[in-house]
C-alpha cells in the first residue's frame, strides 16, 4: 500500500557534520522528510513526541546517553522503526549487533566526512534502508526478550538423517532470525551454510555471538573448509560463500568475485551452488530482508528435489526477500520464524522421500 505522505525522519546524531549530511542525502528523496535531528539522546526525546516521526536514524557512541541505553528505553516504551550509524570497528559491530538484537530494523555505517567517490552508493544504500525500515515490523523489547526465552527453554528439534545439509539466506531483520532459528538447533544437526547481508567487520563478530548462543559450532567461512555436522558456516563479509563437491563430502568456497544483484555475500549464489552439488539431499531456508536476493537460487533447490522454506509476512522484519520467493513459486512451506527449526525436521522427512512421490507423479495417467 502506498503511502499519501512522506515518510517523516528524525536524525540522531552528536556530530553536526554529520547530521548536515544525512540531512541532505535523505532531503533529497521526495519520498522521505527530514522533520527534525537531534545532538543527543534527551534532546531526541523531547522531538519524538512533537515530531512524531515515522523512522528513526540514530548514532551509537553520544554524550550523556549513549544510542544503545537510548534504544533500549525506546523499544520498551515507544517502539518505532530505527535505523543504526554505525563506526566500521569491532567495537561498533558488537554494539550494532546488540541494537538489533534490541530491535533496531538495520543499519548503515557512518558516512566519511571526506567523501569524494562512493557517495551516490552510500544515499541509495542509506534512502533504501530508512524507506524499508518505514514499513518494517518493529515489536516491543518485552516481546522481543520473551521470544528468546521461549526458544532458549524449547526442546531441541529432531532433524531427519537423509538430511545432508541446510542452506540459510537472511537480509535486513535476519541476524537476529538466523540466531532464533539455530539456537533450536542440536548439535547433531547436518552442516549448515548461512548467507546473511554484513560488513565485513562485522561477520566475525557475529559468528561469535552465535557460537556463544547456540549448541552448534559456529564460524565465519574460510575457502576450503570440509563441511562437518553439528557446524555452521557464516559467509564473510564482502565475500561470496558458494557450496563445492570433494567426493562425497563437501567444502566451502569462499570468494571476492563481482556482487550478484548488489549483493556480496550472494544468498542466490549460495543456494546455486547447494542445488548444483547436494540437490535433493539439502533444504533451503529464505527469511526476512528487503529485496530479491536468494529467490531464484532457492527455485532451483526446490527444482532439484531440495525442501525449501520461508519465513512468513507476520513475523519478518521486512518480507522482501521471502515474498518474492514464494512468488516466484520457490517455496514449499511458510511458517513463522519460531517454527522454521521445527519444518527443518518435517522437511527432512519430505525431502527423503519426494523423489518417489515426484516419480509416482510422472506415471499418472
């Protein structure tokens, strides 16, 4: 549904240099109003209730309150859409990580000042993500804690034994996704491959908080690694992962070749490469985030016998990437990110047997 008005932002930010330029990058897009900015967190308070913006742009390192203390009371109070600056430092992806996990909707890095090249791609990215972020599902932090209590206290999934591995494409709202789905996982599951749009300072930081927070053993790619159960494998940032036959076993490839779509790590790279090397043995999983990325390559899974699923409208973030898989005619199942783990085991058992079912199909009269 369109919307009759632009959408109103408020822009938070302790830097003046930097609250100019966001300024004239969003004020440049008729589509968007830049109602007000702030230089702190008190001060961004006071404009909330009397702009009434409709998404926020909100720096992480402020005076008096920093962004994260700031975000925190937000969501518990008045939960609304919030974009990230972020510094491209392992303390910044830490803190980044954190305020999604606290339910910001995403996140850009923090503009150089000296900007000379790049600035054009740096507007489209930012106008992009506050537009996205406008029509996001933004849910309070007290849902948002009992979500990750409920499945912290859930028994473990049973997965079916044919399964040889599972393939995970996630983009904006999906670290926290990915983590709610493996944390259901147990540590006898099959290897697991994961595309998930990320800075490259930021994927290490996240393989980490994940290999914390689940029963599984989680790392960042490295090309050549031997796929092993009870192991997931995040793609680099800024690099493509792909899925390689050796033998019977598998390996990661990891590479820098040209962005697919824009995007690098590639989820339809990714998926490409599981349909062309484990095809029937493999189950992919599309979720939340804004575009396209992933659906076609997730079409040629189911077109090889794969299981494919994807995270239903009401519990994404954004449901750009799982909707256009389920129109493109990728997906099997949808269901709700707090049941994805549970159809991981029910497609394993579909995924054993649908060659005899797709045969039984072909000598109908």
């Amino acid at each position: 549904m369109k919307r009759s008005r632009a959408i109103k932002v408020l822009i938070i930010d302790d830097s003046a240099l930097v609250r100019g330029l966001l300024t004239r990058i969003l004020g440049s897009d008729r589509e968007l109003e830049v109602v007000g900015s702030a230089a702190d967190a008190y001060v961004a308070r006071e404009k909330i209730k009397a702009l009434e913006p409709d998404v926020l742009t909100l720096d992480i390192e402020m005076p008096r309150m920093d962004g994260l203390q700031f975000l925190r009371n937000l969501m518990r109070l008045r939960p609304m859409p919030v974009v990230m600056c972020s510094s491209m430092t392992e303390r910044g992806a830490e803190a980044t990580l954190t305020a999604l996990a606290l339910g910001a909707v995403d996140f850009v890095l923090k503009p150089k000042l000296d900007l000379v090249t790049g600035l054009e791609a740096y507007a489209e990215e930012l106008i992009g993500k506050v537009k996205a972020a406008a029509s996001a599902r933004v849910q309070p932090l007290s849902n948002v804690a009992a979500a990750s209590d409920s499945a912290q206290s859930r028994s473990m999934v049973r997965l079916c034994a044919s399964t040889r591995l599972i393939a995970i494409g996630a983009s904006t709202g999906g670290t926290e996704a990915i983590r709610q789905v493996l944390i259901r996982l147990p540590v006898s599951s099959p290897p697991v491959v994961v595309s998930q749009h990320i800075p490259r300072a930021f994927s290490a930081q996240f393989a980490h908080r994940l290999d914390q927070a689940c029963a599984l053993h989680v790392r960042e790619a490295e090309d050549g690694l031997l796929l092993q159960a009870g192991h997931v494998y995040i793609a680099p940032g800024d690099r493509h992962l792909k899925v390689v036959s050796d033998g019977a076993r598998h390996r990661c490839e990891v590479s820098g070749e040209p962005p697919r779509n824009h995007h690098r790590p590639s989820i339809d790279l990714l998926f490409e490469s599981v349909a062309r090397h484990v095809g029937a043995g493999a189950i992919g999983v599309i979720l939340t985030g804004m575009g396209a990325d992933g659906a076609s390559g997730l079409k040629q899974m189911r077109e090889q016998g794969a299981f494919t699923l994807a995270q239903d409208e009401q519990t994404s973030v954004v449901w750009g990437m799982p909707g256009a898989a389920v129109a493109l005619g990728a997906v099997q199942r949808i269901a709700p990110l707090e049941a994805i783990a549970a159809a991981l085991g029910e497609g394993g058992d579909r995924a054993a047997t649908q060659p005899r079912v797709m045969e039984a199909m072909k000598c109908r009269p």
